[in-house]
C-alpha cells in the first residue's frame, strides 16, 4: 500500500513494475468510483519505477492504481490518503476518547 497526503504539490511515487517503463497511471476513487489518468515522466533506478506527480486526493479515501505501459498493465496497488504522519497514525484520530479506569474489582 501507498500513503499519499491531500496536498497539491508533487508527490514522489515509487513502485517495481513487469516492464521498464511507464506511460501514465489510472487512479480511482473507491468511495464514489470515479477514476483520472495521470500522465507522468518515469524514471527506472534500481528497479524502481519513479515519478513525481500531482495527485488531487481527499483525506481518509482509497484508490486504487494501475500503472500503464501503453494499454499493459504493469503495476496494480492500492492508495490510502491521510495527512497524518505514518507512524502516527491511528484510525480513531479526533473520533474516539479513551476513558481511563483503574479495573478495581471485588471477587467473593
């Protein structure tokens, strides 16, 4: 999985495809299905398939992406969006309030 943040500028995107190359990417949105291409300058380093691009992403959503080479499929993964730090992420941010207890109980 991929973690993308909903800003507007270019973002650094890095997968290892079945080919070398890399024409453009199909992003679409799991929540309302709607799906954009994005054509962008690949680059391989070791391995790597590179490129910075400008997604327009909304926060807390899923995509899935397909690499294209062409019309070939080369590359398929899923996208999440959060601007939430990765090692600080937790899905209950600003939604759940932990209750602190002392779990004093009394058997007989």
């Amino acid at each position: 999985m991929i973690i993308l943040k909903p800003i507007g500028t270019a973002q650094m995107i890095k997968f290892i495809g079945r080919a070398d190359t890399c024409t453009s990417i199909k992003l679409r949105d799991e929540q309302d299905n709607t799906e954009v291409t994005i054509v962008g300058t690949f680059t391989l380093s070791t391995y790597y398939l590179t490129a910075s691009l400008v997604f327009d992403l909304k926060e807390g959503r899923f995509y899935n992406l397909t690499a294209l080479n062409g019309t070939t499929t080369i590359y398929k993964d899923k996208i999440f969006c959060t601007s939430q730090t990765v090692s600080d992420y937790t899905i209950n941010k600003d939604v759940y309030i932990e209750h602190s207890t002392n779990n004093d109980y009394i058997t007989i």
